[in-house]
C-alpha cells in the first residue's frame, strides 16, 4: 500500500499545483482568456484514455500499465516546461493528461484486486487521505514556483518526482505479468472504442469552451464540431453494444442500478471538484489580490482537512458497512458550501471564505471514493477493472465539460461586465482580459475595483452553476441501492422492475496475478477464432453471472 499512496499522492501534486499557478502562467504567456485550457486539454485527454486503460491493464499487466501512464505523464510535464505559445502548452499537457489517464485508476484498480470488499472502505479512505495530501502539497509547490516566475520548474520537478516512482514501481510491485503473445493482446484492443470515445469528447468540449469567446454560438464551427461530436457518441454506443468483443466500456454495467447511477453521479462530482480546484485560486488571486503563493496557502487550508475527512468517511464505512449514508450526506455538504461560495464578494473577510471552504472539505471527503465503493459492492468481482475505470472516466468526463462549461460562462459575464466599465481605457481592457494580473499595479484604483468586481461576477455564476451540478448530485445519491458486505457473502438481491438491481459482491484477500477473468479470456477465444456471441446472449450471461 506505501507505494500507491506515494501514486496517489504525486497525481494530487501535479493537478493543485498546476492549477494554483495557471493565473501566472497565462499572464506570462499572453493567454488569461483561455488558461481554464490548461486544464481542460489535460481532463479532455485524461478522460479518452481512462477507459482504456482500465481494460489494457487487464490485457497488458496493471504494473505495464502504471509504467506506461506515469511515462507519458512524465513526457507531457517535460514539453510543457519549454512552451512558448498558449496552443503549445495546451497541446503538451494533453499527452501529460494521457498518462494522467491511469495512475489515479490503476492505482485504484491494484487495491481493489488485493483488498477484501469488507475493508475497501478504509482502504479507499486512504487513498482519499493520500489524494487530498497531494492536493495540499501541489498548491505550494505551483504557487511558490509561479511566485518566484519560475513556473517552468513546477513542470520539471513534477517530471523527475515521475521518474523516480517510475523507477519505484519496476522495484517494489511485484504484480506477475498476463502471459500471452503481443499479437494476441494487440488484437483484443478496442480500437474503435478508443477513437470514437476521444473523437466525440474533444468535438464537443472544444465549442463549449470556446462557444461565445473564441467561436460564435451559431457559427457553423460550433454547430458542426457538437454534430460530430453526438455522432461519435452514438457510434461509440453502437460498437460498444454490437462490435466490440472486449469493449472498453460494457453496456451491460448500464443494467445495475447502482454503477449506473454512480456514473452518472461521478460525471456531477467531476465538474464541481476539478472546477473548483480550478476557480478558487482564481478568485484568490484576479478577486481578492493575493499572489500566487498565499493563494496556494489557502488552498491548502481546505485540501488537508479533505484528507481526514475521507479517512474518517472509509473507517465509518468498514464499520458499519453503510456507505449510502455518507454519500448523502457528503452531497448535501458540498451542495450548501457552493451556495455559500455564491456569496463571495471583493469585500467578503478572508475568515468567512475560508470557513465556506472548509464545509466544502467535508462534502469533498465524504464523496471522493465512497461512491467507488457503493460501484463495487454492487457489481460482480470479474468487472472490477472495468468498473473503477468507468467511474473515474464519468468523473473525469465531468470535469472535463464543467471547467468548459465554466469557461464558457465566466468569458461571457467578464467580457459583458468589461465592457460597461468607464473607468478603464480600451487597452487596458484589452490587456486585462488576455493578461488578468500583469496591469494591475499600472490601474487607477477605481479602475482596478471596477475589474475585481467584474472577475467575481463571473466567478459568482460559475459558483452558481456549481451549485446545481451538486444538487443533481445529491438527488442521485437517495437512488442508490445500498447492499450488505462482510466475510460471510450477503443473501442474494432479487431483481425488481424497471432498471435492473444488483446483488451485492465480496472479494478475499487474494493475491493480484493480473489474470484475465473467464469473461475476458472467453473473449479472447472467440477473438483467436473469430466468433463472438451476440450482444444479446452476453448481456443475459452477465446478469445472470452477476446474480441479478
């Protein structure tokens, strides 16, 4: 367990801390307007390759896998360190988001194949523990670096702290590779899953970012990158339901309620947790004034409470063996602490932002990884590769569309609110929107007020629209079926109408071998000899396999 904290704990580092330092970065680079992009490339990346690594590692090796994710990782912070232009940086920290992809999953993967679903909930309390460190570590790091104008060494250190546990991994996992010819595993790829998964990802956050800013709401650019991008996702159904003989997303995870509703769910976490690790350091910093390192310190005042939070939400759950309870009642929380967060003003006292954020902390520890917990006690133990992925893929999905979706609002209400500013010359406007922080030394103090208040305007309403993506969230989580697990397996569920319910599951502690379940290597063989049973008879076979 030591090593995949140290995982989980360098993801953290290199999100906070990219995003604490994104107003600097973008005043440096001429690119305020569009810096949510530097985000956004990342989780759009991060959020094709998700599912895919969820079914390679169980095709390739979860310790080959690792490896791999953390390479490209590694590879992305290095080529973000030497760009010069927005596109350049946005670009290089796409592939950064494809190695992102899979650390946070595998990682998740690894525990659940070696922990018994009876302790998971600790298990993954600590992980939440291990998230949020890196989470508190990360805003130093950006905001002390990007202080010091040197926020091209945040992408190197986080390169070399990569290398190194890289190099940890090949030591210190001893996970037993799948056997097998390349050509075999090659030929069990879902191709076209992959490609149309990303294809209608990018084609519909890229309008959505830019839609009202860079591209006109009813320009053909817009209404033919969303057509693409709906088609795509149609196809991509299709082929998952009819084509794929190893698909990287099963349909038929969609027939029990509650992953169904937890993906769901994770797709609204997504977009108020990446957003608002997003536009919290903005509002310190274009709002309230702070440099890039204070900032970085608040921020660490309600990372590290997420930490204990989500220990103590795992330990209830092994306990207890309620999960649902905490998952409301982390919902409701969050919920009201982004209605709080509508609140903010220029002149809102630093004591009553921090102590809005620290309610947040509490829905945030409560929600993280309980939700994985109520997918995998709900789903057979054979799909628990597939199942992890698919909740972090809706979750990282999600925070891929709400910081677009985000960016998208914020442009539109600053420019709006610019634009009716008297105080201010049309340069400096200008300057302002495409370098939110460089001038603001140079401004009248009125116009500088005039500017603050226009930047929380908008923030106000990305808050806003936070807040209803949690009160979807919380309606979902009073659907979510909640099943007994413990040493002695549970009696079985039987099925009611409408959505299919699910039984509950159990693991042992077993060892990790990295061994295709009998669905995957069934597959296999029909691959080998060009059969495959038809959608219809595999959806039968896994209800009936998982007890339904």
């Amino acid at each position: 367990m030591p090593l995949k904290k140290i995982l989980i704990v360098y993801f953290g580092i290199d999100q906070t801390a990219v995003t604490t330092a994104a107003p600097k970065i973008g005043t440096d680079i001429n690119g305020s307007d569009t810096i949510s992009w530097l985000g956004t490339s990342y989780l759009v990346a991060n959020c094709a390759f998700q599912l895919v690594y969820g079914r390679l590692s169980d095709i390739f090796g979860r310790k080959t896998m690792l490896q791999a994710a953390l390479s490209f990782l590694v590879i992305g912070n290095i080529l973000c360190s030497f760009a010069k232009t927005p596109v350049q940086l946005y670009a290089f920290r796409a592939i950064s988001g494809i190695g992102g992809g899979g650390i946070n999953n595998i990682a998740m993967v690894i525990v659940s194949d070696i922990v018994p679903l009876a302790e998971r909930g600790k298990y993954q309390g600590l992980i939440s523990a291990a998230t949020s460190t890196g989470n508190a570590i990360g805003p130093f790091v950006g905001g002390g670096l990007a202080g010091a104008n040197q926020w091209r060494w945040l992408f190197r250190v986080v390169a070399i702290s990569g290398a190194v546990t890289i190099t940890l991994i090949h030591f210190i996992i001893p996970l037993k590779p799948v056997t097998g010819s390349v050509r075999r595993k090659l030929l069990q790829v879902d191709y076209a899953g992959v490609l149309l998964s990303s294809s209608s990802i990018i084609f519909l956050l890229v309008p959505i970012s830019g839609g009202g800013a860079s591209f006109d709401w009813s320009g053909g650019v817009v209404i033919g990158l969303l057509t693409a991008g709906a088609i795509c996702g149609i196809l991509f159904v299709l082929v998952e339901g009819r084509l794929a003989k190893l698909p990287i997303l099963p349909l038929r995870l969609f027939l029990l309620r509650t992953p169904c509703l937890i993906s769901v769910q994770s797709f609204f976490i997504g977009m108020i947790y990446f957003g608002n690790l997003f536009y919290v350091p903005i509002f310190f910093q274009y709002v309230k004034g702070y440099t890039p390192l204070v900032s970085g310190a608040f921020v660490l005042a309600y990372t590290i409470p997420q930490a204990f939070w989500g220990i103590g939400a795992g330990f209830y759950i092994t306990k207890t063996n309620h999960y649902k309870r905490i998952i409301i009642a982390g919902a409701a929380i969050w919920t009201l602490a982004l209605g709080l967060q509508i609140l903010w003003k220029p002149s809102t006292g630093l004591s009553s932002i921090l102590g809005f954020l620290e309610i947040n902390a509490i829905g945030v520890g409560f929600s993280l990884q309980t939700t994985l917990v109520a997918a995998l006690a709900t789903s057979p133990p054979k799909d628990r590769a597939v199942v992890t992925a698919s909740r972090n893929f809706f979750r990282t999905m999600g925070g891929a569309f709400g910081l677009a979706s985000a960016n998208a609002i914020y442009q539109a209400i600053v420019a709006t609110e610019f634009s009716s500013i008297t105080t201010l010359t049309a340069s400096q406007k200008a300057s302002l929107l495409k370098s939110s922080t460089s001038q603001e030394y140079s401004l009248p103090a009125e116009g500088l007020d005039d500017a603050r208040a226009a930047y929380c305007r908008g923030l106000q309403l990305v808050f806003a629209a936070f807040t209803a993506f949690g009160a979807m969230s919380l309606l979902l989580s009073f659907f979510i079926k909640e099943v007994t697990f413990a040493k002695d397996a549970p009696a079985p569920v039987k099925a009611s109408s409408g959505l299919e319910e699910e039984s509950s599951s159990t693991a042992s502690p077993t060892a990790h071998s990295d061994v295709l379940d009998s669905a995957t290597s069934t597959a296999i063989q029909d691959i080998e000899k060009g059969e495959a049973a038809t959608p219809t008879v595999n959806i039968v076979k896994s209800v009936q396999t998982s007890g339904v």
